[in-house]
C-alpha cells in the first residue's frame, strides 16, 4: 500500500508484483510440491489463457496486451499460494496490520483533507464526484480495500480476542478509525461491502456458537453505524440524498447524464447487448470499450460522451473480453473453496463474498490495485485454519 502514495506508483507495484511472481516460480521449482493443491487453483491458468487467447482476435492489440499483463498476478495465483501456504501465524499477522495500517493512514489523511476543504467538497458530493483519496487509488477500489481491512479487524476481534496479544489492540483501534473513514468519505460500494461482510462474520460466528444475542447486539451496531453517521456526516447524508435522487431518475423520464446510478445501469444494458451478440468468443480482451462505444451509438444512448462507459461489472466485462466460460471460471473459483470444509473460515466467506458482492458494481480486476489485492487476500485467507477457537464472547 505504501507505494501508492509515490507518483511512479504503477512502475513500482509491476516490479513488485513481477517480483512476487518469480519467487513463487522459483519456489514451485525448488520445493517441487506435489502438483498445485488444492486443485480447483488450476481453473486459474484456464482463467489467464482465455484472456491471453481474446488477445490474438483482439484489433487493439497494445490495448489488450497491457490489460493481460495487468492481469498476469491472477494467472500465477496457483503458485502465489503453494509459496505462501506455509507461512507461519506471525508472518500473516505481520502482512495484516501491515495492509490495515497503510490503508486506514491514506484513509485518515483523506478524511482530514476532507475537513480542510469541506465546503467545497461536500458540494462535489451533490455533483456525484467523489471525496478525494490522498494516493493514486480509484475512490472505489481503494474504498473496497478499507472495507476489506475493517473485516479482518473484525474477525481477528471476534473470534480471537480471547487471546489476549497486543497486537488485537492494534486490531481494534484500525477497525474503529477505518469504520469512521469510510462513513465519512461514503463510497458507497465500500459501505454495502462492509455491511455484508460484516453480516456474514455475524452469521457465521452465531452458528458457531449458538449466541444468539450476538445477532441482535451485531444489528443493533450496524443501524447505530448508519443512524451516527447520518446524523453526524454531511457527506453520509449528502450521499444518501443523492443516491434517493438517482433511485428517482430510474423511475422516471429524467436526464440520466451525471446521475451515477441510473448511468451505471444503461452501462450495464448496453454491455450486456454486447455480450449477447458476442457470447461465444467474445469481442477480444483489447476491444471491450471500442465495442461498448459503437453499441452505444446502435441503441441510440441519450447519454453524453464523457458519460458512455463500460460496465462496472466485472464478470459482464469478462463475458464481454473472451465469452461465456471467463465470468463461470471466476465465479467458480470464489464459491468452490467455500464448499471444501477444509479451506473454509470466517475470512474466506466473509471476503469471497465481499469480492464477489464488489464485482457486481465495479470491475475490480481490470485495475492494478485491486488486482493486486485480490491475489494477495485469495491466497491469504485460503491459507488461514478453519479450526476455530473454542474461547468466544
């Protein structure tokens, strides 16, 4: 996280994650593990090759060759996790508070920008633009990544903290600053994520338990989450207004220019009609936006220009790059681990289903950032024990 604050910020996570890549090659050459476990990991390299074989009926090819690159840490997810697999409990600690704390510090120092500019930006709110983030992070990417944050704080305090150690200090303290970060900056794909996964540890934590007043405590935090920061964050209220606004338009004749809700639908219409059209094979990996643009034009849009997006849906936008089998292998391997008892924890379900609930607003892996963390936290809370500890609240 601590690169994306420098301006050559891309350069250095491609070196990184090229970095990551090779030593997880050299580890699976020099342990030689016995083939890729577990392995539902291999419909991976399926996932990666439909994407390098769009490129070839791909007319933009530097387009498509750029985003198959930018997708090459999903393709070597495989051995990513044969080589971190083994990481000892201190270790994945250590990568945790250390992804929690530079997420919430670019958190914390947009939200005090934010206050330093209030006026202004509250303003923006109403105009549908974000609040700034203070790094060289997309505002729902990086909003996705605090939710994600939050979540292990959760998780580390409810299930373990028991136990006693410091560190679930630390746990605690970066869940309460990035709980009150994202309500103030009210992104809201980061919000819907936090409370579903939130729902989920809940839920999983009462059936392991059977305490049920956890539930209604758990309920009871959530609407108080949502009632303060209504209550107390003009840029909350400001983006509930706004979304209430957007709702209106969707019901109605109403321009949909500049509305992002009612925009985000007729973007999804439209890439699903070319997907239709192209659900075999699809377009290409390099031709997504060109064909996008000319179906725009075929229906007619009322939208502007600058306002003719692609869909922010990730497995539409992967039906739309290499056809039909590219969203079912992504889908797959986001609910496969969730059947094996033996990989499934609180983390995984809780992130998984976060993943997958954030792909339906936002094209997560077609960005470098959350490609990256995406990689990182599949194999991560693969790796984790789904023994549990009998202790609890």
């Amino acid at each position: 996280m601590l690169v994306f604050f420098l301006p050559i910020s891309k350069a250095i996570t491609s070196i990184l994650s090229a970095g990551l890549i090779a030593y997880s090659i050299y580890y699976y050459l020099t342990q030689k593990p016995k083939g890729i476990q577990p392995k539902f990991l291999i419909l991976f390299f399926i996932y990666g090759l439909l994407s390098a074989v769009s490129l070839v009926y791909s007319s933009q090819f530097d387009t498509g060759l750029s985003k198959t690159i930018l997708k090459l840490p999903i393709f070597f997810i495989p051995l990513v996790y044969n080589s971190v697999q083994r990481s000892t409990n201190r270790w994945r600690i250590s990568f945790e508070l250390l992804f929690i704390w530079m997420v919430n510090t670019v958190a914390v120092l947009s939200v005090i920008n934010y206050y330093k500019n209030k006026e202004a930006l509250d303003f923006l709110v109403l105009q549908n633009k974000p609040i700034p983030v203070m790094s060289h992070i997309y505002h729902i990417e990086f909003s996705i990544m605090l939710a994600i944050a939050i979540l292990i704080c959760i998780y580390r305090v409810l299930f373990y903290y028991w136990s006693n150690h410091y560190y679930h200090y630390l746990y605690a303290i970066a869940g309460l600053i990035g709980i009150y970060c994202l309500h103030v900056m009210s992104v809201r794909t980061g919000l819907l994520c936090l409370y579903i996964g939130f729902s989920v540890l809940l839920i999983y934590y009462i059936l392991q338990t059977k305490k049920y007043w956890i539930l209604i405590a758990g309920v009871i935090l959530m609407f108080s989450a949502l009632g303060l920061g209504y209550r107390f964050s003009e840029s909350f209220r400001n983006r509930i207004t706004l979304t209430l606004d957007d709702i209106n338009v969707l019901q109605t004749e109403r321009d949909r220019n500049w509305h992002s809700v009612s925009m985000r639908v007729d973007a999804f219409n439209n890439g699903l009609d070319v997907f239709t059209s192209n659900w075999v094979m699809g377009v290409g990996i390099g031709d997504v936006d060109t064909a996008v643009q000319a179906a725009y034009i075929e229906n007619d849009t009322r939208l502007q220009r600058v306002n003719r997006k692609k869909p922010h849906h990730q497995f539409l936008e992967n039906g739309i790059q290499s056809g039909f089998l590219s969203p079912i292998l992504l889908l797959a391997v986001l609910l496969i681990p969730m059947l094996y008892r033996k990989y499934r924890n609180p983390l995984l379900v809780s992130l998984f289903i976060v993943f997958m609930v954030s792909m339906q607003f936002e094209s997560i892996l077609e960005r470098q950032s959350t490609v990256v963390v995406f990689v990182l936290f599949y194999c991560h809370a693969l790796g984790l024990s789904n023994k549990l500890p009998d202790q609890t609240i």
